[in-house]
C-alpha cells in the first residue's frame, strides 16, 4: 500500500494514514471484503511505528470502515457507515440500508453493482448503440400473432386459465411439451416436467433444493452471472474451470475430480452465454460419464438450443442421461421474446415433487394464461415459423457483425464465429483491461459487456460479449468501428 504521509505537519501521523485508507475505500480502490496489510507490514513499509498503524485501524473500526478479525488481520467492511458531516444533512439524510443486506447477496452481488451503476446510465451522446444487451430488438417481436393466440386460448380454455393450479404446470401444456422435447431426442413424461418463470427461477428453485453453505459448484470459468450470482447467494463455493474454443474443458474438469467433491455443475453447452461456444458430442458423452462416475448432478440451461443458424441442433446432455442426473433447463424466452418469462425444467419424479413443493411456497404457480397462449402459439405452427424467421434474421446480423470486425479490429484481439445463439466473445490480450475499454467506448455512444461481469475468478480476463440482437442491423457496422478505434488507440499506448 502506496500512502504519502506528512512527516513534519500539524496532523499525527496515524490520523494521516486514517483519513488516506479511509478515501480509498470511499473511492472503491479497497473493495468491501479486501484484506489490508498486516499492521507491522504496513509500519515498516511507511517507516513509522507500529502503534501508529494499529491506532489508525482503530480509528477505522470506529468509524465502520474496517472490521477486524482475531488471527485474521483487518478487512475492508462489507457494510460501510454513511458518514454525515453537517446537522442539515443529518435532517435530511435517508437511512442507509447498507447494514442490513445479508452476507450472501454482497457475496454474490458487491462486486457487480459499481459495474450496473455505470452501464445502467444511458451516454450523453445522442448515438447509443447496445452491444451489451441479450434482448432482441423490439421490431423483431412477433406481438400481433402472440396477441392472436392468447384471444385463442381464452375461447379454447375459458374460465380454466383464470383459475389457481399446479406448481407444475397448465395440464395441455406439460402433455405438449414431451412432443416438443422429443424432437431434441430428450424424452420425459408430464411428470418429469415443470414450468417455471424463466430460468433464472429455475435456478433458485435448484439452489434452495440442493445446495448448502460450503458446496462446491462448478462452472465454466467464463458464465451467465445470473447463475453465479445465484449460486453464490446460497453460500457455495462456486469453482470456475477453463474453456477452449469448443468449451468446457474436460480434462481439467476430470483433474478437479480426483480432489474435490462438488455437489453440482452448472453448464450451458450451447451457444454458451458469454462465449458462443458449443460443446461437441463426445465431450458431451464423457461429461455425463463423470457426472454418473463422480455422483454430482449437472445442471443444463438449453436456453438457445432453437437458435442454430443452420437448424442443426446438437443433442443436449440430458439425451444422454440413464440415471437421472442431469436437469435440463430450456427457455421460451430467448426464442420467441423474453417478456413472456416461460421456462421448463426436465428432471426425475423425485426432484420435480420436492421443486413443486418450493415453488409453492414461492409463487405457487406460473401464469396460466401465458401458458395456454403459448400452446396455442405451438400447435398452430406459430412457433416453428418465428424460430425459422429468427435464424436467418440472427444469422445475417452475426454476419454483419464478423464482416465489421474483420475490418475494423486489430491483429491483436482474435475471435470465432459462433454457429448460432445471441452472443459473439471476443478475446482480448492480457494487457488490456475490457473495462477500461468500456468506459471509452461508452463515452461514444457504445457499450458491450466487459469479461469481469461473466468471471467465476476474480482475476480473470480474456474479453468482452458483444451482442447482435439489440441494436437496429445497421448500427452493428458503426458500433463495431467505434469498438475497433478505441481498441487501436489503446493498444498504441501500451505499445
């Protein structure tokens, strides 16, 4: 720790070094939960004495700022004070809620939230295109044939769909569903089935189901942060394992497995959020092979399985489970639009009747009319000829998408074009922080997502997420340029 201090002023030297630590922290160059050095480390490296350290940590702790623990040393709080420095603003301050947020959502949140903060404020630049969104753009939302099948439903299912239900599931909706998975060669009866309010749901359900303070998870060392958010909100140790441009990384997974006993893996493999990649089918064979080997279950999120460019979908994990210990995840809401919040779990009986009970304490039961509007939407061939539309439309814009970057991105950042989903990554070297990238950009109008948003590791890095969905078509081309400019104009001065 770098820490002038004044060694002739009127100031002690303690309340000096008090007031410095103290504007790091507010400045969020020391992070909530970061360790400070060692009281006779930071003496002898400022060259003052010992007592003087151990006075401006108290003074520290006073005030809220630090908390220290015995044997441990001093951490940065994870729940720092308001500080209120004038009697009007005393009157007029609003409680500070800081202290009251639990230990498992600043695990699982803290770090992310300056993140949010800044993309979540629109540039002052008139241009704005977002790179760094999952949603489709509005225009390509199929509303008038979804609004034709909800009138639908309602003449077909009457006063049914206004009723209370199943934690499970509309009935026709779960009997349909099977014929619907079966074409992914999953097969599943209605009750191996349930519908929930978008994956992220499903996921707290899972979480609440099986996981306890001190499991581990595994990960893809890149991941959707919903998912890591959540996991790390139940108190797990959440591990992050390597991915190569075809994915998961099965040989390390196998040499975590012969040292640690995770209690479940959670996977995207394909068009996996954030890097585009799909895992190929004998690493798919082996994976379930380690999951029966080993005893962990393997989470699946299939969010994406309809959005191959080329209509090939590969056969998720679950086609290869015979024991029961995969869940499958699959999502209406990435492929017709995420406004209808409509996702299934495929899982053994037992699971699903312990989930259904969860959810009933939960919120009791999806929406049934969005349910009976959506198997309207099926059976009337709605949803195959939107999926049919939605892969050329996606295709051509990923086109755009690598035709640009081929242009106007330098040697020194590489790629590979994904074969379908939502997302292109984008590796970047070392050197460069895809943070500080995003600030610049976003001073032009563009933002995209930065590696630190997706990291299972606090130190890793490797790229951002760009996003081809959400910006209007021809401002891929312009967004990219900008990207492409700001990336030169760094690497000049690193050079």
């Amino acid at each position: 720790m770098i820490v002038d201090l004044e060694r002739n002023g009127k100031k002690p030297l303690y309340l000096q070094l008090k007031e410095k630590i103290g504007a790091m922290i507010a400045e969020r160059l020391m992070l909530p939960g970061s360790r400070l050095p060692a009281t006779r480390d930071l003496a002898l490296s400022l060259g003052v004495s010992r007592n003087t350290v151990v006075q401006a940590y108290q003074e520290l702790e006073a005030e809220g700022l630090i908390n220290s623990r015995v044997g441990r040393g001093a951490f940065v709080t994870l729940y720092p004070l308001v500080e209120i420095s004038t009697p009007a603003a005393k009157q007029e301050s609003c409680m500070s809620y800081e202290g009251l947020f639990s230990a498992g959502w600043s695990r699982a949140n803290a770090d992310l939230v300056s993140v949010f903060e800044q993309l979540a404020q629109p540039p002052s630049k008139s241009l704005y295109i977002d790179m760094a969104s999952d949603q489709p753009n509005s225009g390509l939302l199929p509303v008038a044939a979804f609004g034709e099948c909800l009138k639908s439903a309602v003449r077909r299912y009457g006063r049914s769909l206004f009723t209370t239900g199943s934690p499970c599931g509309f009935k026709p909706l779960l009997e349909y569903l099977p014929t619907l998975l079966a074409r992914r060669n999953v097969m599943c009866r209605p009750e191996n089935l349930m519908i929930v309010s978008g994956v992220q749901q499903a996921l707290n359900l899972i979480g609440r189901l099986f996981i306890d303070p001190g499991d581990t998870v595994l990960l893809q060392h890149f991941t959707y942060p919903g998912a890591l958010g959540m996991f790390r909100s139940f108190q797990s140790t959440c591990i992050g394992i390597p991915t190569d441009h075809e994915g998961l990384c099965i040989d390390v997974l196998e040499r975590i497995l012969r040292h640690r006993r995770p209690k479940l893996l959670y996977i995207v493999p394909t068009f996996h959020n954030p890097t585009g990649t799909t895992l190929p089918a004998e690493r798919r064979r082996r994976l379930v092979e380690l999951a029966r080997e080993h005893a962990f279950l393997v989470v699946e999120d299939d969010y994406a399985h309809d959005l191959a460019f080329d209509g090939r979908e590969a056969y998720p994990l679950k086609s290869w489970d015979t024991v029961g210990g995969i869940i499958h995840l699959g999502s209406f809401s990435e492929s017709l639009f995420p406004g209808i919040r409509l996702s299934w779990i495929v899982a053994s009986k037992p699971i699903i009747e312990r989930l259904a009970l969860l959810k009933q304490s939960y919120d009791l039961y999806t929406n049934r009319i969005i349910q009976g509007a959506l198997l309207e939407y099926c059976r009337k061939g709605c949803y195959d000829r939107e999926l049919k539309r939605k892969r050329q439309v996606y295709a051509r814009r990923c086109d755009s998408l690598f035709r640009a970057m081929e242009y106007h991105f330098p040697d020194a950042v590489t790629w590979r074009k994904p074969k379908g989903g939502l997302f292109q990554w984008v590796d970047i070297p070392e050197s460069l922080d895809a943070f500080a990238l995003l600030l610049r950009t976003r001073e032009r109008g563009v933002v995209f997502t930065p590696d630190r948003m997706f990291a299972v590791e606090e130190w890793s890095r490797g790229g951002f997420r760009l996003g081809f969905t959400s910006p209007e078509e021809d401002q891929i081309p312009e967004g990219v340029k900008i990207i492409g400019e700001t990336l030169k104009d760094i690497l000049a001065t690193v050079a």
